[in-house]
C-alpha cells in the first residue's frame, strides 16, 4: 500500500537561521521515518518585506544572510555547489519584474532546505509552486500537485515554496500575506495528507497574542470554525484561507512550536464544539483597532471588564456568534488584557473539604458562612470550601458530597474522617476537648490539615506542642490557630511573621481576657460591686461556666503560652507567675458560697479602684511576657494599673489589645479590636482554611 503523507510547514522564523533550519531538518527527518513528507516553507523571516520594499540594499542583505546560512549549513564541494545557486537565484531576482521579486524568498529557502536533505542521502524532489498551485482555482492545484507527486514514486521528502503560485491566466504571483499556510493545506488536501503540522514560532493557537498577553495560554483543541473566527479577525498564527481545504478533505490542522516541539499545540478538527468564549483576536481597521472575542455573546461581562480597566470602547457589538468592539490604537494592548483576564484567567477551581467537630455556636456559624460566601471565595481564591462533615462531642455525620446534615451516627469520628478525608481536607477542631489535639498527629498522617480555635490543646508542655508542629511538617500539612487568641484579630500571624523574619520580640502584652475587661472596664468604686459584674458577665455567657477559671487567670494563660510559643520563646505553664483578681481562698469555695464571699471582698476591689483612679489610671488584666537583662524571659499574668498613653487605657467592653515590642522597631505593634464572638471566630477559622 502507498505510504501516507505528512504535510509540514515551517514559517520564516523556523527557518531564519543556519541553527534554526538544522532543527527543521531534524523534525522532517524524523516524520520521514514513517511517511512520506511534504515540506512547505516561508522566506526566512524578515525575507518578504525586505523584498517588497523595493529597496536594493535590503536585498543585499538579504544575499548576506543566505550566504552566511550555506556557510554554515554545507561544506566543501556542496556548499560551492549551493551557493552558485544562491548567487545565480539572486541574479535572476535582481532582473525580475518588479512584482514577482517577492516570490523568491519561498524559493531561496526551500532551495537550500532541499539541498542540505539531498547532502543528507534522502531521495528529495523540489516542487514549483508557481507551476502547480493555481490561484482561486483549488480543484487545478489539487489535479497538478497530485499528478506532480505520483510522477515520483521513489520521493521521500518533497519540498514546496510556500506562498508562491500563478494566476489562472499564467502569472506568478502570490496568495497573499501569510500565506504558506495556505499553501500547506493546498497540498494536504491533495494528497489527502494523513497529516497536516502548521509548524511555527509558538506552541500553537493561543486564547489571544502572547507578544500583547503574557498570560496568553494554549488552546489544545478547536474546531475549524472557532480557528477560522480567531484567523479572519487577526490572529496572524494561522492565515485564515488555510481553514477550509483541510477542514473539506477532513484533515485535522496541527499548528506547533519548532522552539519546542514537545510543548503545547494545538489541534483543529471537526470532533470539537465550543461551549464557552475561545479566544481574543484583533486587528488594525482603519484608524481603529478591531477586538474580537470569538464564539461569545457575553457582552455585559466584556463591558464591565472594560470598564474596570477605565477603557470606553468606541463600539461593541455581536455578530455572528462573536463579541467585536473597536478601540484607540493605543489602549488595545490594555483592553485585550482587561478581556483576557475577565474571560481567560479564572483561577483553576480547587475544591476543599471540610470536617468541623465542635458543633455549637461557632462550628455552626462556621457552617452558615462557608454556605454563605461560597461565591465570593471563589471568586477571590479560586477554592471551593465543601463542608462534609460534622461532629459534636457525642454524635457524627459525614456526607463527601456535601450534606451532612446533623450529627446522627455514634462512632470514632476522627477515625472515620481519616479514612474517607480527600487529601487536603481540613479538619476544623472548634471544640472545648482537653484531648482531642491528641488526634492531630493521626489526621495529618491521613493527609489533612487542621485549624483548631480550641486554645485547651495548647496549654501542653512546650515538647507536647513542638511534636504536633513537627507532624504536620512531615505531612506537608499545615496546622493553623489564630483564633485561639483575640478571636478574629491577626494577632499570631503579626507574631510569626515577625520571628520568620528573625526579628526578636523584646516583650508581650496581651490584653486578651473579653471577661476581666468587660468587668474591669465596668467597674467603679463605689458603684455596682465586683461580684454583681461578674455574676452579670456569667449571665451574659461572657465567662466559663465557673468564672473562677477566669478570674484565676486560667484562659490568659492558655493564650499566654501560645503566644510566648508564636514568638519562638519555649515558656511552660509553672514559669509564668499568675495573680489572681480574686483572693486566694475563693476558689476553694462552694459556687453558693462564692458569690456571697466575693461580695464581702468589695472593699478590696474599691480600694484598688480608688487607688488607680486617684493616680489616673486604669486597671486592665494584662498577661505579658519580657525579656530579661539575663536573655531570659519573664512572664506574668494579674491586674496591673494602666497610664492613659497605655494603648489598653481605651479599650472598650470585651475589646482585646496586644502591644508587640521587638528588636527591628522602635514603637510597638499594637493591633486591638473586637476579641470574641462566635461570628468573629468562625471569620477567622475560615481564614485560617483559605490562607
Ligand atoms: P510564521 O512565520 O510561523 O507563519 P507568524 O508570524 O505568521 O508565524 O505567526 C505567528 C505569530 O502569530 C506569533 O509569533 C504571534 O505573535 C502571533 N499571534 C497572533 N495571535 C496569536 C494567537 N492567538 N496565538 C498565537 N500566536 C498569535
Ligand atoms: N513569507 C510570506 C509572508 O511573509 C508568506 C508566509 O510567511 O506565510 O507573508
Ligand atoms: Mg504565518
């Protein structure tokens, strides 16, 4: 049976060089091993012009740069041999009709190209495109190339000028600007070319020009429709006419990069239908540049592009099937990059799968905003949260689809989330369990992440901690608690970022207990008692259910330690020296009894409080942590009396503050704000998942 044909073509850049050439001959080659080969080639680049211009310096130029390409390419005897050639082929340039002078470019190249496979031992056979390719006369061209290739059965590698061809009355002339490729499907489909490679200098048609969109990314599939839209309205890759012959003799188009041949490509045949806009294309048209996004409707969506990147196009219309719009010249480049970001950009969609346990107030104002701002996270990070899993202390559901509805299933809920858990899910601990962080090391090992609001798993030895840091390491994962200090404000990742950085914190003050500074910030002497505050802070749901753990200093300690710990300081529970707002002896006591002892403690609470209003201050419950002459550290927890230019002298109701001192800066780091609720601690879980 005859071997099949492989058409390919190679543009001016493809063959601008010596080098270049050599990699062309190098592609030829190895399709040659399997097919029969068709070779159609552009001047070297730049080649057109400089003879269209008319200009006979240019073509001296050009004569140099062919020159020095046979020098390179041949030796000895051939290259004496090819450039008599050259010589003789310019000569005859030099004296021919003005018009036809731009035809020789396609000769001179596809001469040498012929000659050097000729050296190289193939059975080669140069082809006049000015005898067989006929123009506006396809069904000629085709009998003639037919004709012209089974006259030579024993050919190898035919050669083909592209872009050359004669009038039906006889002259030479050309197909237009950028028409080798046009030439290439003339000859696919003559042949019935089993395949047809547009080989050029970018990895195929891209969704617009990537000399004006550095963005610009590979089309791997189109149909000949969308690639004839993308041709006839600018995009130069491939020249439009080239479209229907192949597309009439059922002849996929590859159009490929020869800088890069294993990289993107793409492929046009009859199997693709779009469903959604392909590509940008544009065009000077007069004095206006024409843009087209092609197979798009979306006129709203280009306008409001448009109208972010401050550009009013002149005109902006639908014709079939595709969005046209014209704009100054000079705003092109930034419209199609205001388009192509709006219609080609969207981040790839990574979905994340969420297991929160802890089902009460936050784990469930987590849930309602995940449900919430689904779209708009999208939007901005590209990542599609799917909560499939809930868990309380007892009970738990899980649904990969997306509906786990309440818990309902007795059973290990850690144990079942690592074996169903898509990798990369996040585990959300938003629970009060003092041994649920246990189970941390298990989940990261399955391959999740957890971001945890339960500050009960930090209060651990120093050692504890750094192991549960040290497995998420070694899983890849990432272990995140922001909202175990101050809820929604950024106050560990401030710290972090600031030791990643080897700045050295000099001190810590945290004002971060929403209970004591609701109460202290109440409290006047001589007014409502300490003890009517606290019971109101507890009514209110502002304090743990014994308000001793407050009032004790229990939870500043927990955030304490975490804190200390963010700023690479190794602080353990015994060394931090807690004072209790509350006598010692109270805490011993029956809850009856408690509030009835607190309340005879009040003229301790007043004579302080007169004390600190005397000297004009204020009293503030403030854990801190400070670095010592000795390079130690020292850390505190009790009441301290705060100076108006204390940045915690203003805060209000359950506000936090946290006041940074480190080695870089000479004024502190203060961040201050709201510092709980459960909306807010369900914020900064979320933004824990999406960092
Ligand atoms: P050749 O000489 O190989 O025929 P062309 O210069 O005619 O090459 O076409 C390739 C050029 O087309 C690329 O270098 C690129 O600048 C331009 N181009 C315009 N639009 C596109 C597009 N959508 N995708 C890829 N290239 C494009
Ligand atoms: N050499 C011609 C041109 O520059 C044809 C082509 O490259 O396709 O227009
Ligand atoms: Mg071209």
């Amino acid at each position: 049976m005859e071997r099949m044909f492989s058409v390919l073509k190679f543009g001016g850049s493809s063959v601008a060089s010596a080098t270049n050439m050599s990699r062309v001959l190098d592609l030829v080659e190895k399709e040659a091993s399997g097919r029969r080969v068709i070779l159609v080639a552009s001047a070297i680049s730049g080649c057109t012009n400089a003879l269209l211009s008319g200009d006979p310096a240019q073509v001296d130029e050009m004569e140099k740069r062919h020159r020095s390409i046979v020098k390179r390419l041949f030796t000895g005897g051939e290259q004496l041999a090819v450039q008599q050639r050259t010589d003789a082929l310019f000569r005859e340039l030099r004296e021919a009709p003005e018009e036809e002078k731009v035809t020789y470019g396609e000769i001179l190249s596809t001469t040498l190209l012929d000659a050097k496979l000729k050296a190289e031992g193939y059975r080669t056979c140069w082809l006049d495109s000015r005898e067989l390719v006929v123009r506006d006369d396809e069904q000629k061209t085709f009998a003639n190339i037919a004709a012209a290739v089974s006259a030579a059965p024993e050919v190898e590698v035919f050669v083909a000028p592209g872009f050359i061809c004669r009038s039906a009355e006889g002259r030479v002339c050309t197909l237009g600007r950028g028409g080798s490729d046009y030439s290439a499907a003339l000859y696919a489909a003559a042949v019935q070319a089993a395949s047809l490679q547009i080989w050029t200098d970018v990895p195929g048609i891209m969704t617009t020009n990537p000399r004006q969109v550095s963005r610009a990314r590979t089309i791997p599939r189109m149909s000949y429709d969308a690639a004839l839209q993308m041709a006839g309205h600018g995009a130069k890759v491939l020249y439009a006419p080239t479209v229907a012959p192949a597309m009439q003799a059922g002849i996929a188009i590859e159009i490929l990069n020869t800088f890069a041949p294993e990289g993107g490509k793409t492929v046009i045949s009859a199997d693709v239908r779009e469903t959604g806009p392909v590509g940008l294309a544009s065009q000077e048209k007069g004095s206006v540049s024409e843009i087209c996004l092609v197979h798009s409707s979306e006129l709203t969506r280009a306008e409001e592009a448009l109208t972010q990147a401050g550009i009013a196009p002149l005109r902006l219309w639908e014709e079939e099937g595709n969005l046209l719009l014209t704009v100054r010249p000079a705003v092109e480049k930034m419209a199609l990059q205001a388009l192509h970001r709006a219609f080609f950009e969207v981040l790839p969609v990574k979905e994340v799968c969420l297991f929160i346990a802890g089902y009460g107030a936050v784990g469930k104002a987590l849930a309602q905003m995940v449900d919430r701002t689904g779209p708009t996270v999208e939007e901005r990070t590209g990542k599609v949260l799917r909560l499939v899993g809930v868990a309380n202390s007892r009970q738990y559901s899980i649904d990969l689809g997306g509906h786990p509805g309440a818990p309902c299933r007795e059973g290990d809920y850690v144990a079942e989330v690592c074996a169903r858990a898509p990798k990369g899910s996040v585990f959300v601990d938003c629970t009060n369990s003092e041994t649920l962080y246990q189970r941390y090391p298990e989940l990261f090992a399955a391959g999740l992440n957890v971001v945890s609001s339960n500050r009960r798993s930090f209060a651990v030895p120093y050692a504890t901690y750094a192991l549960l840091h040290a497995a998420a390491r070694e899983n890849g994962a990432f272990f995140r608690y922001e909202t175990t200090v101050g809820a929604a404000l950024p106050i560990l990742e401030s710290i972090s970022r600031g030791t990643n950085s080897c700045d050295e914190v000099l001190s810590i003050e945290a004002v971060v207990s929403c209970t004591l500074n609701q109460i202290l910030g109440d409290y006047r002497p001589g007014g409502e008692s300490f003890a009517s505050l606290v019971r109101k802070a507890q009514e209110a749901g502002l304090t743990e259910p014994d308000p001793r753990q407050d009032l004790g200093g229990r939870d500043a300690l927990r955030k304490l330690l975490i804190l200390a710990r963010e700023a690479g300081v190794r602080l353990e529970e015994e060394e931090v020296e807690v004072t209790p707002v509350i006598p010692k002896e109270l805490f011993d006591v029956p809850m009856e009894r408690f509030y009835e002892d607190l309340e005879a403690a009040e003229p301790l609470f007043a004579a302080a409080g007169r004390e600190a209003d005397v000297q004009g201050f204020r009293r503030r419950f403030v854990a801190s942590l400070e670095k010592t002459p000795s390079g130690g550290f020292r850390a505190g927890i009790g009441i301290r009396n705060v100076p108006p230019v204390h940045p915690a002298y203003h805060l209000r109701g359950t506000e936090n503050a946290i006041i940074v001192r480190s080695a870089f800066h000479p004024y502190p780091l203060v961040i201050q704000g709201p510092g709980e609720g459960a909306r807010e601690a369900a914020s900064s879980i979320l933004n824990d998942i999406l960092r």
